[in-house]
C-alpha cells in the first residue's frame, strides 16, 4: 500500500511479462470447453494478456495478439448497446442480482416467472439479444453489434466466426429452451430462432487479447472512449457495469473472483475475461483451460498476480 | 469526475447534512423488521449518519448518536474475529459466494451439503459463532466478541441488548433450523443452543452510527486501527472482507446495492448500514424503515445521494 | 361393503343420472383453461358421464355424447402405443414417479439430467411422442395415433381438432422449452417441431365421454378389447398402466385424486377424466371447469360421488 | 385372471415358504440403513414374511418371528391415531400428495410455507405426533401410541426399544432442523425436543412381521379389526388411509411400489414393508438391505412375486 502509487509504465511492462511467463509455466490449466467443437479445438497452452493504461500505452505478453473466441464478455458490449437502445427500460425485463447457484439458471427462471436474474448470464443476455433484435432483421442487429465493438476498440478487422456461431446454433438446445421458456412468460418478443441467432453472433466474436482490452477501455474512462473523447454511456452508467461486472461477471464464481483479484470483470467460456481497473487501466487475458465454475483458470490468477503486484484492487485504500 | 479530488471536510460536513435533512422528510420510508419484538417498537422517524474520514474527521447528522440493534453488521465483525483464530481454514465451511436467491438460504444449504454460500447470510453466520464458540463457554465466546468491538471502536460502553438477544433466542426457530440442519451434516460441531446463544448474543450489540462507523475504520484503512496504528488484519485480509461485503452484504439485493452504492456494505435488520470507502472513509447510516429485501431503505438512499456527490464509488475511475 | 355386490344395471343407471344431475346444477364449477384459445370458448356448464360395465353395458348422462378435446389423457393411448414399439426400453428415457412439486416440471429437469418423472406429465408425454415419431414422417406418426385409439373405441370417426393443434402450437413456448431441455441432455432425438408435432396433434384428440370410456375399456379388462376379445396390451402391462394412473394421473392432485376417489385416472385440461374400475368398468366424465391443480372440479366431485354409491374404489375390500 | 379366485389357504403357504425360500438366496440384498448405530448391526441376511388373510389364517415364513424396527412404518398407525384425536382438522397442517422429489423435504417446506406434503415423510410424521402430544406429557402420548399398537395387533408384548429411540434422538438433527423449520411457521406447537421425542420412540417399536401384519388388518377390513369385530375408523378412512400408502408410502419409490406391486404399503428404514391387500390379506415383510430409495430391497421384490402369484394387484381385474 504505497508503492504501486509510484508504479512506472517499465515496472508495469516488467510485471506482465512476468506474469506472462509464469502462466506459459503453469501446471494446472484447466479444462478447456467441449461443448462447441471449434472451441475444444484450441491449444490448452495458449496464454495471453494484454493491459491497456489510461493514457494509452499498452502492455503485451504472450499470445496477445491472437484472436479468440469472446463468447460470454460480449454480453457487456451487447448491454451496453441495448441500454443506448432503450435505457433504464431494460431492468424491467433483466434483474440485477447475482443468479448465486450451482444448479443453473432455468430453475431460477421458474421461481422468477421468466426474468432473468443479470444481464451477464445466458438467459439474461438472451433477452439483451432480444432488445437489440427491436425492429431489425437479425442479420442488421448483428451487422450493428459487430460496428459498435470496432467502434469501441478502434479497429476495423474484428470479425465474427461464424463456424463457432454457427456451431452455438447447432448445439445450443439449452439456450433455445432458456429462450422458449422466457417466451412462454412473455419476456422474449420475437422468434427463439431470430433472436437466438443474435445472441450466437454475439458470442462467436473474435478478438485478439490487445483488442478486447481496447474495446473495454470506455469502462475504465468514466464512459469516454480516451482516443476519440467521444461519450460511449455516461459516467452513471460506466460504473453500474461495472458493478454488475462485479457482482455478476463470473456466473457461480463471482464472489470468488472479487475475493481473489476485486476488479470488475466478466470472463468467457472461450477462456478470456475483461477486467476494468476504474480510472487506471483495461485489462485482457486468455488462456483456454478453465476451473470448475467456468472461467479461465489462468486468466484468474494472472489477474490475482496483476492485483498483488500493482495493487489495483478497487477494494485497496491506497488506490490514487 | 474530478471535482471529489478537491472535496474538503466543511464540503463534506455540509453534504451529510444535507442528506440527513432529506431523509428526514422522506415520506417512502419503508417497514421496520416485525418478527423480533424490540425492534417493531423502534420510530420509524428516526435516521442517522456518520462518516469517518481517514484522518479520523467525523461528520454527523441526525440520529447519529442514538443507539440501534445492528443485527447482522455484527456478522462483520464476527467474521474478522473468526479468521483470527481459524484464519483460512474458515472457508472449508463457508462459502465466498452470493446467496442470490429470493427461496431463501435452507434450499441451498440442502443442495450444498450444509455448507452455506457466505459468512454473511444467517447460515453462514452461525458457522462462524460456532467457530467462535471453539473450546470456550457461550458467555467466553460473548465477552470476547463484545470486547473485540469495542476495541475496534475504541468505546468502553458499547454493550449487547439482552432483551433483544432474549427475543430472537425465543422465536429463532428458522436459526435453530439451520443450525440443526448444519449439524445433521457435521457443519456445526455444538449443541446448537450453545452456537445460537452466540450468534443471538453478537446480533444484539446496541450501537450508534457514530460507534458503528468507528468500528469500520480498519476495513478503510488496509487492515489497520488508524487511531492507534494497530493491525487488525492483514491489508490483504481487509480486502477480501471488502469484496465479500460487496457481493454479499445486502442479502439478495447485493447487486442492487453495488448498482446504486458502489461500495462495500453490510446491512441489519435494526436498519442499519456500515458502508466502506476504502482509503477514504468509514459510514454508517441507521433508519429502521426496510425495502423488500430487508435492507434499510432510506440507509441505501442516503449513500446513494453520499457516493453521488463525493464520487466515492470504487468504480468511479477519478477516485483519488 | 355388500351392497354393491348386488348392483345391478338399472341402480347404476340411476345413479350415473343422479350424479349428472347434481352436476349439472352444482354452482361452483371451477375455470376453464384458458391459455389455449378453443378451449376458453367452452361453455362451462357442460357435464357429461359414460359408464360402460365389463359386459358392455353403458350408462350415459348428461353431455356425454358431445366431443370435447382430451388433451392429457391421450397420453394413456400414447404412452400405450409407444411401450408396443418399444417395451420397457422406454423407462430409460422416462420415470415413474409422481413429479409431486406445485412447481412444475422444468426444476425437475434440470436436476434429474432431462429424464422427466413419469409419462403423464408435458415432458414424459414428449419424449413418448419423440419416441412415437421414431423414423416417419410426423404426419404418419399422427395417423398411427389416430387409428390407434378409433380401434380401442371401436368408431372411426374420431377426429383431430386442427383448431386446437394449430392453437397449441403457436402458444406452445413452455412446451417448446421442455423439449429443447430434453433436447439438450440428449432425450429428444429429432427436431423440437417435429416431436412438438406429433404432441400437439396428440393432445388434440376430439372424443365424447362415450367414445373416451369405450376407449380405456382394455385397462379395465387386463389389456384385452371386449368387444373383439383382441389383446392390445398384457396383463401385466394394464396394471401398470393402472399404477402409473394411479400415482401421476392427475399432475400434482394425484395424491387428492386417489385420497377422494381411489380409482386409476387421468386428467386432462380440457375438463375430462378417465377412471378405471379393474373388471369393473371403464368410466369417462366430462366438465370444464378446472380446479387449482388444472383437473376437471366437477369430473372430480362426480367420480367421487360413483365411487360413493357403487363401493368401486380399489381401497375397498369387498369389491367383488 | 381366474386362477387366483381359486387360490387355497395352502396354494398361499406353499407361495409364501417360495418366495423366502428365494429371498434367503437373492445374492443382491440392498444396503442396511447405517445413520442408526443399532440398525447397522442387523444382519442382513434375514427375511422374514407374514400373510395374515381375511379369515385370520396366518402364513409365516423365514424370520417372520423376530422383531425389527418399523420405523416409518410406525407412520401409519401414528396417523390412524391422529385422525382419531381431531378427525380432518388433520389436513390442515399435513397434506395429501407424494412429496416426488429426489431433493427431500426440507425444500419442499419452504416452498409450501412449513406445510409438509403428506403424513408419510418425515416432516408429516413429526406434525402428526405434534398431535399426538397435544396437551399431555411426551411419555403419555408415547405410552398411547404403545397400547394402540398393541390394540391392533392384539398382542400385550410389544415394546418400544429404548436404545433406538436414544440413538435417533441423538443423531437426529435433520428431523430437529424440520421440526425446528415448521415450528418457524407455526407448524409445530410444542416444543421440539418434546415433539421429537414422541416421534422417535414411535418409531423405535419392535414388532415382528407377525405382529406387523396382524397390526394391519384394520386397514385389510375396512376399518374394523376382524378378531374381535371392533370399528377402528370408518370404512372411508381405511380406504384413505389406503390411498395414501398407496401414493406416499415409499418416499421418492411410491411411483415405482405401485408399478411393480400394485398395493397399499408402507416401508420403513428398518427394513420392513406392510402392504394391504383390501378384503384379502394384511402382509408383513422384512429384510434389512435397502435400495437406493431407501425401501426394503427384497421385501419389495417379495411382494412383487406374491402379487404375481397371486393376481391381489388391486390393477387386477378379477379380484373377487
């Protein structure tokens, strides 16, 4: 508590090489996901990370370069997009809670007559995908989410994989009934397959660990993309993701994850998970392999070991 | 984001004013908790603040001298005294995640085999007064725990309503439930008359906001007791009560309370609130009105309109 | 316990007009089902009995030669259909045990790993559609359901209510959800619609109380057809069929069902039950009006009247 | 369907010396219940079988002499004796459904708001001797529960084993956690500990299989015990009675007793079933090994085979 105040942008370069190193080292790597073929296919000793400072510089290490699967931490950009749509009219339709159990969100579901518990959660961000759908053809809504991550990250070559999306779609008979069932509440507006077909483009963006930090930077700006000045969502709103981030970001393990590294952060069950430093830093890392709760059992301690050395904790008092 | 930088004690004087004498006039003020007697008697008028700041500042308005039950803040403290006698070991029976469940905590004790989601619901709090009880006798493990707040606070008079304690010891069947079902699964290792004798007794600390925010300090100030330079846990040990604050204090509204707060907090049923601004100050509020999810309604208001106008949400980038 | 040994023809003739008659006048009548549009149209003061005895005799009352659709209770006819393609192949892919939870089946799902409870539950009945629909065409699959139950009724002018089928299937998103559920765990093998198809068509089965009771008269006669003397399912197999009726006919008032009547039934939401009396008679009633647990309020109250008068409960010991 | 019209007094014995003759070879015999030290030391190659029939002739085979503990078996003369107490003010505090869930009781109590599903699972049981105790002394409830059973049976020797009932109190948290529950919604109206020991010592009754069947005959006859012509409830309470054990006498396996046996029962964890046979036979059976369920696994299969031999399914159609 006192040294990372004077951390220099060479210590900082020096600490994510090293945690870079470590993490190539590691062991226990975790599983990678099976269940969508193109995702079982990546190589397990894949690791990346990639922190981007407030005033732009930007910090590599290892595959931070390399595209990957998102999956998961699209939900912050698509409910970031959806509340640019129909502002604080979302929480009518997605709740704002931890979804806090183990057996998953379908049961919840039934106990909550069909609103989800958090954006951050598949039936949650089934009914974002539902919002961005609006009036649209699926194909527009996916064409507008796709512009408004190059947007954010400033890069006009991320892409979406549509073997991965189109892999969702084939398997993913468990979000069609998450869907259905909302639908039978009323709280899915149009076709499952229409917007089922959002939600999967969503996920199967790819992005490099460098272009997701970039991407996630507004969220560290107070809601101001730093390169452009241009005002992505108010200050209000750049923190309550945040927040969700906190609470909701990692499904069943959020709490672990706020006791271990406290920043905000919203993992993928591509490996990857966005962490936003407020006012310091966007931070990006991947590694395939994940923990028994889904989410990357690297990209978390590489965080808990970027936390530790640079004490940019949100919950350290001598953050400033 | 900026102005906070230049916030100054008189700015901040006035400030908590200003939402004492709001609160005040609030007409929604919510339902005092019915189920233990003493505390249906409290005037539903009554609201108070304090904030400490970091350099031992304090700023009080309304009621804030006046003192209430703090109920389940104690389980705070209760935690911070746990770990120093069990340390790490105390999460083989505790959980770090959110309840996040509106079926309340029996249902998932069930599917958990008797280990409760956190320290901070009833379950997991009578985990942890068995832990307290260790080797000792109840009336031990009370003194202890009554001496170890008023050290943290630094006042000689804080005391344990007995009639309060009495109250919930007579019509706590659903913790005399819990508990035993704890025990079915080896979880509690004490006659659970003894455990909850405990756990009643640390409910019922009578404290005033002033006292409460005192007793905070050492979560704002890395660990530390800033008045006399005392440790009391490990910085590391202080940010991870923090984040546990943040995902579960507020029962299942913890995500409401990080969407409008954004800071760690922990709420009782006497209506009261110890929220944490780490580095910069410790708060308390009290107003026995109650929202929904059993959290003080006006407390939450009143840090809500304090992080507003002093930018000291963790997730507020210019903190500092 | 005598008396109705002596039964003769002309007393039970008496008492079915009896009870029609009580029914007809009865003021509370329970709601009619609304979800499905036909169905709300109703008019809910209809009642209608058929009681036809082991020797063929039949005893009408009331509206009991007007169709209504039989919803659930076809899935007796399927679930008898598909243990003849199948055997006891089947009981790998579906229970046999009351779901026995007023929150319905969807939970029960997801923590028995998409193998629902029993047969007579929405998600047993299609996964016993998906198995009826094997390699054909969903069409064929209907076809073969229909002559099936026009054989067991003996008349070839039972129809399928387009009406109903094309209304379930457009507001069948709950029933779409089960089955993508299922779907997901691998215990649905074709595409949600069809199954859903062969479901829906199923559920929309037009038939009058008469048709309905010659219709179960093989499980009231150990699996053979009276009236031809042709086998359609075992001995064995009745009773079976009998038990399951038993103890999951009547969704969650089964338990009420056997505790009031005490006869195998099944219910259905378009107000019909049928009842087996083994050796006895196969009965069919008729109202719309649905209790709280979605079975028919005055179909209940009459079955318990007949089972009153004749002393035909299983539970009683001189049935004979 | 026929056979069984014909079946003489000594057909029967020679079915029952078959059916323990294959039982004391069945090399798969299920698992004794271990949480009760003194059940855990039965042997487990025991099996006892009684066929007391309408006219009081009395088959015995195997260990149908010794004495074992009925355990939940005890819930049905409990609830006999209950309903004797305050007739069906009863259902008010109990319901009438099977409890259908592998997930056991205590969710479900939270759910239905501290009203257990049926008298038959554990929760029921502890409100139906809540009842029992009404304004007496535990011991004297105990004691009328001892001569009540004795009264059935007709034998003055049967004993409640002390050191059973000890050993249940003493690891019996689980029932003290439901007790405890209920007694939060004002369910329960004694204390728990007094509640619970009436509960355990019924349960702790030592009866023979003899003496078990003999103590069933009631619910064979409609209500009266045959031996001596007295009313013990009123035929339509013995057919209830009857439903019951027939929808909720094997826990989570009810569904599946109906299927394969087809009669009234009631199992206990000691290894014993009593099933009726309305107007033919009350049958007792014993041996210790338990299926997954918790049922007796060759009881179970022995009554399968003496129904089979047997045509007495109340499925079957020509019973008489």
């Amino acid at each position: 508590m006192g040294a990372e105040i004077d951390l220099s942008t060479s210590d900082l370069s020096g600490i994510v090489a090293d945690i870079a190193e470590e993490m190539k080292a590691a062991p226990d790597r975790g599983t990678p996901a099976a269940y969508i073929p193109p995702l079982a296919k990546v190589d397990p000793a894949k690791f990346g990370m990639a922190v981007i400072e407030a005033d732009g510089t930007c910090h590599l290490a290892g595959d931070a370069e390399e595209t990957f699967s998102i999956q998961s931490i699209s939900k912050v950009f698509a409910l970031t997009l959806a509340l640019g749509h129909v502002g604080d009219q979302l929480w009518k339709r997605v709740g704002r809670e931890p979804s806090g159990s183990a057996f998953n969100s379908i049961v919840q579901l039934e106990f909550e007559h069909g609103i989800p518990r958090n954006p951050f959660i598949n039936a949650g961000a089934i009914v974002v995908a539902d919002i961005l759908l609006g009036r649209n053809e699926p194909r527009e809504a996916i064409g507008e989410m796709l512009r408004f991550v190059r947007t954010l990250a400033g890069e006009d070559d991320i892409v979406i994989d549509r073997e991965v999306a189109d892999a969702e779609a084939a398997t993913g008979y468990r979000n069609a009934a998450l869907a259905s069932y909302m639908r039978s509440f009323g709280n899915i507006h149009h076709d499952v397959e229409r917007t089922l077909g959002v939600y999967f483009h969503a996920c199967a963006l790819a992005m490099s660990c460098r272009q997701l930090a970039l991407a996630g930077r507004y969220l560290m700006a107070g809601g101001m993309l730093p390169s452009t000045g241009r005002r992505i969502v108010s200050a209000q709103r750049a923190r309550r993701i945040n927040a969700l981030m906190m609470t909701c970001g990692h499904y069943d393990g959020s709490g672990e994850f706020a006791f271990r590294v406290g920043l905000p952060g919203k993992s993928g069950v591509g490996g990857g998970i966005l962490a936003i430093v407020p006012g310091r830093a966007s931070v990006a890392v991947w590694s395939p392999g994940l923990n028994e709760r889904g989410n990357s059992q690297l990209g978390t301690l590489a965080l808990e070991r970027l936390v530790q050395r640079t004490g940019w904790s949100v919950f350290e008092p001598a953050l400033g």
